[in-house]
C-alpha cells in the first residue's frame, strides 16, 4: 500500500524521460529527436504515446516541431532548467498544523517596505481600477436603497447570471440559481468542506497544495492525505484512485489548473478520468478554479465538473486574481449539496454587500474582460519567463524549477541542504519576501523548496532582489557544506 | 435537577407580584400604591428591595412617582396588557434543526410585495440613505488602490479604532489591535462558537432565542441548552448557575440587551453576576451586543464585557441594525481567544472588501451618528408603543405581550390552543408575514407565540394588517375550540 508506486500514465513518463536526457545534454539543442515510429520501436510503446510525449514536450517548449523534417531540442534556454520530479508525499493522512508563519508572509507580501515574491495575487497595477472606481461610484448611485438592506444568500441575482455566463467557458452550463456568492474562493471551500465533512474525516488534496487549504483544513479539526502529484500534469489521478481504495476519503480538494504552489494543470484526459473515479467511489471534489482564467490553453481552463454527471463536483472560483482581488467576490455550485451550502452560508455569515456584487456584475458585463483578461495572461507569462531565467542564471546548481503554462507561481526545488526557512529570514533581512515550502505541506517534505509569485511590480529592483535570492541560497548552501562533511 | 426552580432576584419577584395585581385591576390605574416602608412591611423583604422594584416598575410606565405623594399607578393603557412569564425550556440539551422556516420568513420579510412584520430590522427609510451613497464615492475615489489589494483580517485599522472608540460607550476599553471585523454579527457568533466549542458540544442560550443562533448551532452539529429567560429581565443567571453545575455546558451564548426575540434588557447588577459566574466556571461568554445602541437606557447598553477580568467574554456586534443593514460590517473582541479567533477568520473566509469598511469608518468619524441614532431610537419606541396599543385592541383575550425597553420587536404569548404556524399560513394568504414562535426554540415550545417585527414601514396599511393578524389568530381559535371540546 505505497502511495508512491502508483504512476503517471506512459506518455508523461516518456515525456519526462526524454526532458530528462535534453537536460542532461544526452540530447543538444538543435539535434534533431527520433522519428516517431523509431521512438515507440525503442521504447517498446506503441505510435501514439510518443504522439502524446512529443506533443507535451512542445507545449514545454522543449522540442519543436519543423514540417516535414521532425523533431527538433529547442534552443537551450540561459541555463537548462529541469521541472521538479511528481512529488512523493507519505502515504498517510496527517492532522494539519500550520503556524503563523503563513499569517506572516500574507502581511509582508502587502507591506509597500518589501519586495515580495509572497502574494500569489497580480500586482494592483495590473487590475483596471479607474475602470472598478467609475463601477463603485455608479452602482451606489443606482442602488442605494440596496445599502439599507439585508442582503440575502444566495446573493445578487445579475451576478450569479454572469457567473453562469463566464462559466460556459469552462464548459459548464450551470442555473443561476443554484450560484451560492461567497467572500472569495475561500470561503466557498470552506462552505464545501463543512457540508460534506466532519471533524476528524480525511480529505485528499495535491501535494504540495495551497497553505490556505491547509489552514482550512486545520480550522475544520480535517485530516490532510497529500496526493502525489506532477509539476506539469497535476495531481495522479492513479495515486488517487489508489488512495480512495484503501482510505476512508471523505472529499477531495484540487486545483486543477494551474494548481498552487507547483503551477501544474491536469491534461484534459485526467481531468475526464478524475470524474469519472470520483463517480466510481462516490466521493466528492471540490474544485477550485480560481485559476482558470489565467491558463494559456483553452483546456486547461475546462473544468473537472464539466465531465460530472453526478452533482459530485463542487465548483468554487472567484475574481480576486482576474478582476479585483479588493472586492472579495466569490461564488460556488455545490451540485448535490446546493441546499445544505446555501443553508451553511446563512447560517455562518449571511449575505455579502450588494454594491459590490453589483459592481463584480457590472464589469463582467463590459466588452473590456476579455482583452483585460489577455493582457494580463501577457504580463504575467513575461513575468514567469523572465523570472525563470533569472533563477537559471543566479540559483545554485541543482536547482529545479516548474514551467507553468500560465499564472504567476513559480515553484523551486533547491538542493536538498537548503533549508528555505532559513532563506526565508535571510531573505527578509534583506527586505525580500518569499514563500519557503513548509508553508504547502502539513509534512516536513518541502523544506528545501520555495514558492516565488511574480505577478507582483515587476522591473529592476524585482529582478535585482530574485538574483539577490539566489545569492543568499548560495551562501547558505556554502555554509552548510564544512557541516555535512 | 429542575432548572425551572431557580428564580430571578427578589425586586423582580416583588415587581412581577406589584405588575400582576395592576394587570388584574387589584391596582386601580391613578390608585397609591402602599409606601415603601408599608410595601417592605407587609411583603416581608428589605426597603432596599422595594425601592428597586418601584424603580423598575416605573421604568415600565406601569408606576410614577409623584414628588412627596408617594407611588401611584399609572393611567391605564387602552387594554391591560400582561407580559408573558420566565419562560421554562426543558432542562435538558437538544440538538438543534430548524428547517427551511426561517430561510422562507427572511425571504418573505424582504419581499415588497408582504407587508412584513418578520424582519428584525429597521426600514431602508430609516437610514441615511444619501450620506452612505456620498461616503461610497468618497471611499472608492480615495481608496480606490485598496480594490486591487487582497485584503487582510483583521481589516481596516480606522474602523478598528473607531469601533474601539463606540465600545466605551459600552463600558469596554478595548485595543483596536484585538478587535477583528467580520461580515456581520453572524460571522462574529459562528467564528466564536468555532474557537470555543467542538461539535457535539452544548451551547447555554436564552429561551426563546434567535433563530440564526439556532442556525449556527445546526451548522455546527452543537447542542442548545435553552435557559429560562424573564421578559423584562432576561437570562435567569441563577438558572444559568444551575446550568453550569450541573451539565458540561462549553459556552454561552446571550443577547444581555434587548434580547431577540423576547426584547428583554439585563439589569446592571445581573450583568456583573453574570461575569462572576463565567469566571467561577470558567466558561466563555459570546456577548452578541448588536442592539445595544438601541436600548432607551443607559445602563442596558454597557456590555457584560466591562465586567469581565479574565478576557472569558468574547464580544460581538454590528452597525446592521444602526447604520446600514446593507454593508455588512461586524466585529469581535475575543478576549483571551483573539489569536484562535484571527486565525479561524483567516483560514475560512478572510478579509473582506476594505472599501465598506471604510465607509463605516467615515460614517461613525461623522458628528451625524449620535443624533441619528437617538431619532431611530424614538421612531422606533413609537412604533412599539402603538403597536401594543392595537395588539390590546384585536388580539384574543389571555394575549401577552412584551414591553421592550428599546428595540423594534414585540413577543406575543397567545392563547395556548393557538397555533403560530398555521396563524403564519393564514397571514401569509394575505400578504402579512410574522414570524411564527417555533423558529425561536430547537423544541415545540413556543408553538402559540409570534414575533412581531415593527422596525419597518410604518402607516395605516401596517396599523391595518396588525389588526388583521388579531382577527385572524381570533378565527384559528374559535375555529378550534369545537374541535376541543
């Protein structure tokens, strides 16, 4: 019963055995890749698991295909950089203890007098807010009386048409009706956690996974299974599958596009095999999606609950990372539990401030959401390539580093001596701020890893401080050596 | 082990006795009542004793004192109306399952097309409307940066502090730093319960009590122990005392002022009592204060938290029921539980949209907040005043009703053979809600009582329909008095 044995499906791990050899220099950039069919001869698979793996190592960017010519390593980038390996979280559940060190760095990531890499959250400058003061201004005047009033759950009405509206692009077509509005994505999970869980039940989630989840987790008195999961394809629905055979799993929690802290989006395939295992064992997701919108390809912005049939799928997402992360608009489709979540949500805080989801509606409603919403996909992926070059160029040698297709994470995997606790405190002597990776597990699994968000300011001072980040785990690194030896 | 056994203080008992025998007639209305030395004489008890009893006889218009004549009763009210007894819960926990009632009367109460006697709360015309549209604009135009930025608990230091600023009209001292804003008094009460309490725990409350305590109990599989509870005078804290030594009970959970739905104020010198016992036990208290500023004498607004040593209350309200329902700002000092209490707010919902906080900060910073308050204060003792005026004229013989001291609600204990739900049904049938008394216990036991909100619109068409409840509970009854015999 080892978690760890259960495995990627083959394409991934032909894709990641040959990013292995363009890493390690067996295959140059510029050298051209076995045909397809010599590929599947040699690695004993069949024509289109190569197809798939080939597939996969372009939209890494890592080999390109030339028409009529083949396949070809992509130009080395400044310094080969290798994605961390699926994680290999323990196999059993643990209670959840995650300290103040995560209120910290929530503090410091706003604090104007540091230079954060902490808040996984675009920089305000990057949000339309002229645009979100004109809404404000505008929907005081027109409802006013609203200001008076108690608000009700589920919340506005034209909201949650919008919401129902945006969610056609992640192919559900949900009633408005059944749209729960929250305070933020947050609080939707933890709705969805309190109305299928009790204290003490065991909940699956990637590994690592967002210290928010954990936080939860740890608030609800909820056992955390942490679930093998890849830094590009996501979480192992095999490992899953295996866990919810011999553990009594009460829900899943997952991020499945773009997944925070190590950035991975399930494939569309898993994300159809996750429904339908889910459906297999009766147990429910809760699916974040907050990320969604901010996923380069169109697939990955497809939603777990769009291949449920079952009502299985939890479906929370808000607007913080795309629109405002100031106005706290959030919103859930619980599928089979709509009404004990609309009745949790009554009960524990009630109805939020009309205005502003009136204003959320209102600017959804604008031809402007999409183009904002490319730009900042722009933005960001400039950010995240940079960065990633930055970290080639200044980090100690060894160091891996996720590709995200999309976002603004970043997740590093420095040599196993580091200690990012103690690169945290450096950092922060220096005025910078860094998420270290005990923050993602209730393990001690992530102590050398870091998580680094550059959606914040991005210019020369930024560039200089992630450089400056790499220096500190050099210095660390060194000072640790006379020690081991 | 009968909890009904124990018994308010010996003014209260003087003063029942004294109110009973004007309620008879054995008091005639402009008749002396015996002097104080007689009074003390003939029933047995200390001068002292009577003079508190005359006090609050006085207090409830049903005495005045006429400068060296002595006491005399008071000119009779259009019909003598009796307020109900202590109530009498049953002695033992119950698990708590309100349905889908409330949700349909909060639904309802908002509703334009109800005439509504259902929500506790003041009408939209009552609040300033136009000054909380220009500090919305003000706010956005000011802050507008803050929409782009997450957040963070405890939310924004200038409501803090002013919120520090209003509690020592309360008689707390609070530190800004401690106070954590919420959505809302709900949130406050669900966060508290969540830091002090495991689910399967027993909650002590006043009886009848707030069906969105009952609620959140529900939600948080905790067990109610509901607690006589006078209607003047409120929680029994000899009741309470017998309670707390006789039953594992984890926190308690009262409205010290104007009570919901009973409208009863604690006297001072029971408040200190209380704050004794809790420390006796050392059980918590969350303190909901919501309606504190709407009590008509000073000393029912100082919270049970100024008598508090050892930080076991936990304090909440909200400026819902004062300023404006619609923004949804609350706020909690947790004593010794504001670290647990940050944190749980963190990890399950997180900050909300500083904008309305803001807002708040401005409207309470404004010379306009006191004299608001005092005008909704007497519009409001009005609306009570001739709302008992018309429940004496239409409602059955036997009917009581409370006599708040402040507030917006009255509680009517009709005849037993009533039946308060199918009085709602045939309400409703004509566009009127109340709300039926089972909402207000997790037993049947206030089966024959109704709240009556009258905070709302107030004119001939409410006067109408409030002697349309009477006639029409006077037809529920008739209707079952053959069936009876």
């Amino acid at each position: 019963m080892d978690i760890q044995l259960a495995e990627p499906p083959l394409y991934l791990k032909l894709a990641d055995r040959l990013s292995a050899a363009i890493a390690s220099g067996a295959l140059v950039p510029g050298g051209r890749l076995p045909s397809v069919r010599q590929c599947a001869r040699e690695q004993s698979v069949s024509v289109s698991t190569v197809v798939q793996a080939y597939r996969h190592l372009e939209d890494a960017r890592l080999i390109e295909a030339r028409p009529k010519s083949g396949y070809f390593v992509a130009a080395a980038p400044l310094r080969k950089l290798q994605e961390p390996d699926t994680s290999a979280p323990p196999t059993e559940s643990v209670a959840v203890d995650i300290g103040s060190l995560s209120e910290r760095v929530m503090q410091l990531a706003v604090d104007p007098a540091y230079i954060s890499f902490g808040a996984a959250c675009p920089a305000p400058e990057l949000f339309p807010q002229e645009r979100l003061r004109r809404a404000f201004s505008r929907a005081a005047l027109r409802h006013r009386a609203q200001l008076c009033q108690y608000p009700l759950v589920p919340g506005e009405d034209s909201l949650r048409r919008a919401v129902a509206r945006r969610a056609l692009a992640m192919g559900c077509t949900l009633d408005p009706r059944d749209i729960v509005l929250t305070n933020g994505c947050n609080d939707a999970v933890g709705l969805c956690l309190q109305a299928v869980t009790k204290p003490g039940d065991i909940v699956a989630l990637e590994s690592p996974t967002s210290f928010g989840f954990l936080q939860v987790l740890e608030a609800l008195h909820l056992r955390a299974l942490e679930i093998p999961t890849h830094p590009r394809h996501g979480l192992s629905v095999d490992a899953l599958s295996l866990a919810l055979s011999t553990q009594p799993v009460r829900a899943v929690l997952a991020v499945p596009t773009l997944a925070n802290p190590i950035g991975a989006s399930m494939p569309l395939a898993e994300r159809k095999r996750l429904a339908q295992l889910l459906a297999q064992h009766q147990v429910p997701l809760i699916e974040d999606a907050i990320y969604n919108d901010l996923a380069e390809r169109d697939e990955h912005r497809r939603a777990v609950k769009s291949f449920d049939t079952e009502g299985l799928v939890m479906l929370c997402s808000s607007f913080s990372k795309t629109v405002a992360p100031g106005l706290r608009v959030g919103w859930v489709e619980a599928g089979r539990w709509t009404t004990p979540l609309r009745r949790l949500k009554t009960a524990l805080s009630g109805g939020h401030t009309s205005i502003t989801e009136l204003v959320m509606a209102d600017l959804l409603m604008q031809r402007g959401y999409e183009p904002q919403l490319r730009r900042l996909r722009q933005v960001l992926a400039r950010h995240v390539d940079e960065a990633r070059g930055l970290i080639g160029e200044s980090f100690p040698r060894g160091t891996r580093v996720t590709d995200p297709q999309g976002g603004m994470m970043l997740w590093v995997e420095l040599p196993p001596a580091l200690d990012s606790l103690a690169l945290f405190k450096a950092c922060l002597d220096e005025r910078i701020v860094i998420a270290p990776g005990t923050m993602f597990s209730a393990t001690d699994r992530y102590r050398h890893c870091i998580r680094l968000s550059v959606g914040g300011p991005w210019g020369d001072v930024q560039r200089q401080a992630l450089r400056r980040v790499g220096q500190l785990a050099q210095v660390l690194l060194r000072a640790r050596l006379p020690l081991a030896a």
